[in-house]
C-alpha cells in the first residue's frame, strides 16, 4: 500500500512526470473555473518565488496547491499566506492533506493563512472550521463575455 507524502515543492523535486501532472491538473482547474491562459504559467517561476506543494501516493504525484505569502494591505507588520489553486486527483486524500500542510506551513511562515472552496472540491466548510479557518468572506466573480 502506497504511502501519502507532502511537501512545498523544490527546483530538485521538479521532474518531467511532476510537470506533466502539473500541466494536467492547471488545465483542468482552468476548464472547471473558465480561466484561459494556462499556457502562459511558469512553474519554475511559482517554485522559486512563490509556493507550490505536492501530494504524492507513492512516487506518483496526486495533488498540489499553489499559494503566495505578501505583506497584508492593511499593514506591511502583517504576513498573510494565501492559496490560489487546488488541484487533487479524485479517489485520494490529497486535497486534505495538502490543506494541512498548507496550513502548518502556514503557522510558521504568516501571521495570517487564506483558503477558498469552489463547488468542484470535495472539501466542505466543516473540514475547514475543523482545521481552525473562520469564513471571511464569500467570493463573487463577474466575466466579461
């Protein structure tokens, strides 16, 4: 039986099967969500900049999150870590476990950690106020076209 593994993602961890996987999950997040523009996304530069962790079952990589850490608006004495995309395989643990090595990561390195849910996950809100998140606010987007 495979094991789960999680981790914020390396230039040395960044292989051809972690890219593919990557392109794969970006291109169905992008479909899902109705945002073009995937084949502009630099991986490389999200790993050395931002944060990108993985989810592997085995060597088999199963899941990431892509997250940025900024001074809050409000206050630059404030550092808030916020996730952008989730992406896990059906049938796996993955989104959790991600969220929670989000969040852990979260509670070293930010003040404050931001997640967001779309219908598509199977995360549910109780999983999240379970982990300690309080609802914020709700999102709301407009396109044009």
């Amino acid at each position: 039986m495979s094991q789960y593994t999680t981790k914020k993602l390396s230039m040395v961890d960044y292989t051809d099967e972690v890219h593919a996987f990557l392109i794969k999950g970006t291109l169905k997040l992008s479909e899902l969500l109705e945002f073009p523009g995937v084949n502009r996304i630099s991986f490389l530069n999200i790993i050395v900049n931002e944060h990108l962790f993985m989810c592997f079952k085995g060597e088999e990589p199963v899941g990431f999150l892509y997250a940025t850490s900024r001074s809050s608006i409000f206050t630059n004495d404030v550092k808030v870590l916020t996730q952008h995309a989730l992406y896990a395989k059906a049938g796996t643990k993955a989104a959790y476990l991600l969220l929670k090595h989000f969040l852990d990561f979260g509670k070293s390195n930010a003040d404050h950690v931001i997640t967001m849910i779309n219908p598509h996950t199977n995360i549910k809100p109780s999983s999240l106020e379970k982990m300690g998140f309080k609802e914020l606010e709700t999102l709301y987007r407009w396109k044009n076209g």
